[in-house]
C-alpha cells in the first residue's frame, strides 16, 4: 500500500536494511510490528538508486522519528532528465539525509515509492 515518508512521524525503527549507497531497496521495520519499503520500480532505460547518507543510520534506531520530509529537484542529465530525491529524518538521537539520483531518457519515471508492506505477505 503506498503512502507518504510522513507515516514515519512518531513510531520507532528497530531495524534498517539496505540504507546503503548503490542501493535501491530499503526497508524499514517499527516497534508496532510495521514494515515499510522504499524502493523504485526499474524499467527499460533508467535508473534510480540511493547516491547518498548523510548522518549515522544508527541515529534512527530506537528513537521515535520527530520529522520526515521528502523534497525533489529535477535536471537534465545530459542524455534525458535527472531527479534527485532527498528525505529527511529527525530523532532526539541526531539528523539524516537521504539522497536517492534517478535518471532516464525522459519517457520514464525517477521517483521513489513508499509503500507500507503487508505483514501477511
């Protein structure tokens, strides 16, 4: 089911996986028995991966998330067009910034999706 990075706001993260540069899959594990995935659905002719981390991932475990935003800039790449997608994540613990870089020859998507999995899944 997809939904917004702001459903993050007040529930804790026991677990991160994926949270890596190169990446294109992240989940996310609460203490409420929640998982959620960011990823990007690859087609012909793109391609969207996390570019970069900026804090300590350790900073969003085991403190409820006080702020997470998501803001997007857009370029042209050269060869087609260019999104930059950036999350932000507030704990009392510390700040993070999460860059994701999509590229395609401008037919397709470069947005990354938020989705809450299904714990029957």
């Amino acid at each position: 089911m997809y939904t917004e990075i702001t459903e993050l706001i007040g529930k804790t993260i026991t677990k991160i996986v994926g949270m890596v540069k190169g990446e294109d899959v992240i989940i996310f594990e609460t203490s409420d028995g929640d998982k959620y995935e960011m990823y990007h659905n690859q087609n012909c002719c793109e391609s969207v991966t996390i570019d970069d981390v900026c804090g300590d991932v350790n900073d969003l475990i085991g403190s409820p998330i006080l702020c997470a935003e998501e803001r997007t800039n857009e370029g042209d790449s050269g060869w087609g067009t260019c999104t930059w997608t950036f999350y932000h994540f507030v704990t009392v613990k510390g700040y993070l910034v999460l860059k994701w870089y999509g590229e395609s020859n401008g037919y397709y998507s470069e947005s990354v999706d938020f989705c809450k999995i299904d714990n029957n899944e």
